[in-house]
C-alpha cells in the first residue's frame, strides 16, 4: 500500500492565451505523503491545484486521484479531498456555523452540531462558531479554512499557500496541524508553498516547480543531501584561520573570507569537525551559521530555470 | 437538489438587497394608492373626458382593481431591475466574494449549482411579482374597495364586470412571473460571464431599455425585428384585459418567453459547465 499512487499528473498543460501557466507536468504523489510542492510566485502552484479540483479545465494531460479519471468521476473524488485553494473565502455574511453547515450539506457529509464544534474546537474557533466570517481576521479564516477541509474527514488534503498571512504562532499551530494528520489520522497531504522551511519542516516527498515545469521530484532528504550546506564561521582572525587551514581538505571548502567572515560550502557531517580544528588551533570561533540547504538548492534551481 | 435550492434562497435571502425590492414595492404601492386617492377622481375624469360627452358613467369606477391595473402597467418596466439587482449577483457574486472555490469544490457536479441557482432566483422572482400582487390588489381594494374595472384603448373602452375581473389578474400577475423570469435568465446569464455583480444588473437594464426604445421606434426596420424582441411579449398580459381575450396572442407570448428562458438557461449551463474559475 505504502507506494499507492494518491494523485498522478500526466503530460498536464495549461495555457492562458499566450501564457503556458503550467507546462506538460507530471508528477506522483504516494499514500501517506506529505508532498510539498515548490515554487516561487507565478511558477504555476496555483493553477495546477485549480486543476486538480476541477475549477480550471486543463488544455492537455490527464489527472488521476485515488486511481480515478478526475475528468470522468469528479465527484466520486471530490467526496474523498478537502482543499483550501489560495486565500479563504466565506459568506462573510454568515457565521462560521453557518457556512460549515452550508458547506457541509451540499458535500452530503454530516453536518450534525457534534461534528462542526469538533472541527470548530480542532482549529479553535469554538467561541466564535456563532460570529459572522466577516468580522474574521485573515488567520481565522484561514483556520476556518482548514475546519471546513476537515469536516468530512477527506483521504486527501490539499492546501495551497496554508500559511501566507499568518503570524509565527498561527504558522507553527498549522504545521502542527498538518504533521498531526499524516502522523496520527494518515492522511495524505499536497502542500503548496513558495516558503521552503515549512514545506522542509513537514514534508517527506517534494516537487519543484517553475515557469510551469516541474524541475525535480524526489525525497525531501535525498534532495538535501545533493547539496552542501553553506556555513558562515565568525572568527577572530581570519587570515590566520586560513593559513591554519591551509594543509587541510578543509581550504577545498572554503569560498569566501572577508572581514573576520569565513563561508565554506560543505557537507554537514564536517561542520563540527571544521569548529572543532580551528579552536584547537587558538582561532576564536563566536559563531557558526549554517544556510538552509534547500533555500540555497531552491535559489539556485529556480534561478538556472529562469 | 432540493437541499441545494434551499441553501441558494438561504443565502439570498441572507442578503439585504434581496429584501430591496420587496420594501421599494411596500413604499410604492401605498404611495400610489394615496396619490389616487387625492387625486384619483381628477384623473379619471380626464381619461375619460371624451368619453363623457356621449356616455354617463355610474357606480365605482376608480377602485382597487383600476389601481392595480395602472400599477401593473407602470411597473412592469421598473421590476426588471429589482430583480436583476439579485439574479445579476447569484453567479457573479460568488466570484467577487471568493467562494465559487469553496462550491464548485464540493462534490456535486456543476450543472446541478448553476441549475439550483437559477431555480433559486426564478423564486425569488416570483415571490417579488407575488408581493406586487397582494400590494396592489390588497391595498387597492382595502382603500378603494372592488367595481367595475374599465379599460381605456386607442381603439375604445371595454367595462368589465366586477365578478369577471380576478381570474384576469390572477392569469397576468402569472404572465408578470413568467416575463420576470425572462429578466431573471438574462442577468443570470450575464452573471456567468463577468466576477462582479454590477456588470450584469446594468448590462440586463441596457438591454431592455434598448429594447423598449426599439419597439418603441416608428421605422419600418424596427417594426420587422420588433417580433424578435422578448420585451415585445412582455405586456402581453394585456390581452386578458381585451374582450374578447386574444387567447393565440397571450399563448404565443408565453411560448415564446419560456423559449427565451429556456435558450439563456442553457447557454448559461454551458457557460458555466467549462468556465475557468480564476477567482
């Protein structure tokens, strides 16, 4: 069961007039995968979501979720995923209660008092169930958002951009949120996003996107560990760090030195060893920065792109 | 289905401007009713006046039923908006607001919305014709009591009998829902082509002034496409108010404007059916 494609993406191509939003994609995401899916503004994350909900028509290619044409049989699949597609949006005339219950009797799903405090609770809105949504700040619609993607307890889950207008807290409760439904509930999720830490906080499987094309496709780690980490050393002197370096395999790794400001590019096994070699050596070492690697392979990928 | 019809007049009538057009009804039908009152004898009189000079007319001429015809007249014109004002926002409104994402992500196919939708508007529709109904006649007949209703033509004048007066009513008010609903299909048509609501209630308005000034034209080229104008077969229901009632004329109308609703229906369900949701 572990390798049971959840959603495959064919040869998908979408064009807006002479823009190619999204170019012949392809891509697979397994059951129990938190799959991130990468890529900067514009890069096409949208659309290809919209697609895979059936609210944009593709021009070329074919998607499958749970095995299912989505052409074919969208509502069967439909039953089966909850999504949030870009920001949320409710009848902000409504209270929460109310547009859940809404939302939960045209899906055919229980929509009893029981089952909506509970979603309500689980994104901690119970006080307010019975607020108009347009009193709501962005973050409680965004946690509205991820209560109505729960409410009919989906397989999948597919949330585009879950965090953007978030504060630290509200974007912390909602990687909680999301590792507590893959770990605890197995579910699997399609995270789209254009932060990297979170897709590389929560993520097993990702792909990188832009100008429409997927660039790679692959384990989070394996993806990591093609890259170096970029480490930034403040010493006290560096010229004679470099000299001190200077019959070592660590002067290989060295790229930058300037104003007491070392960078190195190298494999995160060494980083200690590097720190540990150079206080040996009398060299004061007030700190030790590494760059997240999938920042830099994600600048670096998206740039050779463009 | 049904559950969706329910939740589509949920949420209009959720809104306050669906309630416009029932309270611009509730202030104008009275306010009509009190100018006739002031002034409802001088009128007549002068619509009569030279009718007078051959004929002496008895009993109560200006009554609920004269008052309800004139306001079915006048206002015929003036409901297309108010109901354009709520079918032009049923689509429309969802794409300004953001939540086409949140419908049309449900598991239910999409003709079923854009029909629920439409299904929901014509109600909302009738039930404002409805309003105008029980308004005029109410009122009318609580003020001025029931008579004999005269009709005044360029052709004549046709008095009809006061038990031979309701079913007409009843039959044109019924006429004024299916016209209203034409309106209804022709914002609601608009309505799956634009993402804010304004588009469509002032491109319904355009098209039945258009029309109307059209109609209205002296030309010959305009008298020809004249018959290809639903706003032609809008005030048909005035051939209840003929004697005897030209029934081919009145049937005609009604085929016609139910081939009007069902053609923009359809090509709204169309529309709809492959539209890209952007919003």
């Amino acid at each position: 069961m572990a390798d049971e494609k959840v959603i495959e993406i064919t040869e998908l191509t979408k064009d807006f007039k002479d823009v190619k939003a999204v170019n012949s994609l392809s891509l697979n995401v397994y059951r129990g995968d938190v799959f991130g899916f990468l890529g900067p503004n514009g890069a096409g994350k949208s659309t290809t979501i919209r697609m895979m909900l059936s609210l944009i028509n593709p021009n070329h290619g074919e998607i499958k979720i749970f095995g299912k044409s989505l052409k074919k049989e969208r509502t069967s699949i439909l039953k089966r995923v909850g999504a949030i597609v870009e920001k949320p949006d409710f009848y902000g005339y409504l209270s929460a209660y109310k547009n859940l219950e809404i939302l939960g009797r045209i899906s055919g799903t229980d929509v009893s008092n029981r089952r909506i405090m509970e979603v309500l609770e689980l994104v901690g809105l119970e006080k307010r169930y019975g607020s108009k949504v347009k009193t709501f700040s962005h973050g409680m619609k965004q946690r509205l958002g991820l209560a109505q993607v729960l409410l009919h307890d989906p397989d999948l889950i597919i949330l585009d951009e879950p965090t953007t207008g978030l504060d630290p807290q509200g974007m912390k409760e909602i990687r909680e949120l999301i590792i507590h439904l893959s770990r605890d509930k197995k579910k699997t999720l399609f995270l789209s996003s254009h932060i990297l830490y979170e897709v590389e906080l929560v993520a097993n499987r990702m792909t990188i996107i832009n100008k429409g094309k997927a660039i790679v496709e692959g384990e989070v780690d394996a993806l990591l560990n093609m890259n170096k980490l970029k480490v930034t050393f403040e010493v006290n002197d560096s010229e004679q760090a470099r000299q001190i370096l200077g019959g070592t395999d660590y002067i290989k790794d060295l790229e930058t030195v300037a104003n007491n400001i070392m960078i190195f590019s190298m494999s995160s096994d060494k980083v200690a060893g590097l720190n540990k070699y150079l206080i040996e050596n009398k060299i004061e070492v007030s700190a030790v920065i590494p760059t997240r690697s999938l920042e830099e392979y994600f600048l670096n990928i998206t740039e050779k792109a463009s | 289905m049904i559950t969706l019809i329910r939740i589509e007049l949920y949420k209009i009538f959720k809104k306050w401007r669906t309630y416009i057009g029932f309270m611009v009804i509730a202030v104008i039908v009275p306010v009509i009713n009190f100018a006739m009152l002031a002034e409802g004898e001088k009128s007549l009189d002068f619509m009569t006046r030279n009718l007078q000079q051959s004929f002496v007319f008895v009993g109560n001429l200006l009554n609920g039923y004269l008052i309800s015809y004139f306001i079915l007249t006048s206002l015929a014109v003036h409901i297309p908006f108010l109901i354009a004002l709520v079918a032009g926002d049923l689509l429309a409104g969802e794409a300004t607001a953001g939540t086409y994402r949140l419908l049309i992500t449900r598991p239910v196919a999409r003709i079923k919305i854009v029909t629920s939708k439409f299904i929901a508007g014509l109600i909302y529709s009738n039930l404002l014709v409805l309003w105008l109904a029980v308004m005029s006649l109410g009122i009318g007949i609580l003020i001025f009591g029931v008579g004999e209703l005269i009709v005044i033509k360029s052709s004549g004048i046709i008095i009809f009998a006061k038990n031979d007066i309701i079913w007409r009513f009843i039959f044109a008010y019924g006429f004024a829902g299916l016209s209203m609903t034409v309106v209804t299909a022709l914002a609601f048509f608009f309505s799956s082509l634009v993402e804010n609501a304004i588009g469509p209630i002032v491109s319904t308005m355009a098209v039945i002034i258009v029309f109307l000034i059209l109609s209205a034209l002296p030309i010959d080229f305009f008298r020809n496409i004249e018959p290809y104008l639903f706003t032609t077969y809008m005030s048909s229901w005035r051939n209840l108010f003929e004697d005897p009632v030209d029934y081919q004329a009145f049937i005609k109308a009604i085929a016609v404007l139910s081939l009007h609703i069902i053609i923009l229906f359809t090509i709204t369900a169309w529309i709809f059916k492959r539209k890209d949701i952007l919003t």
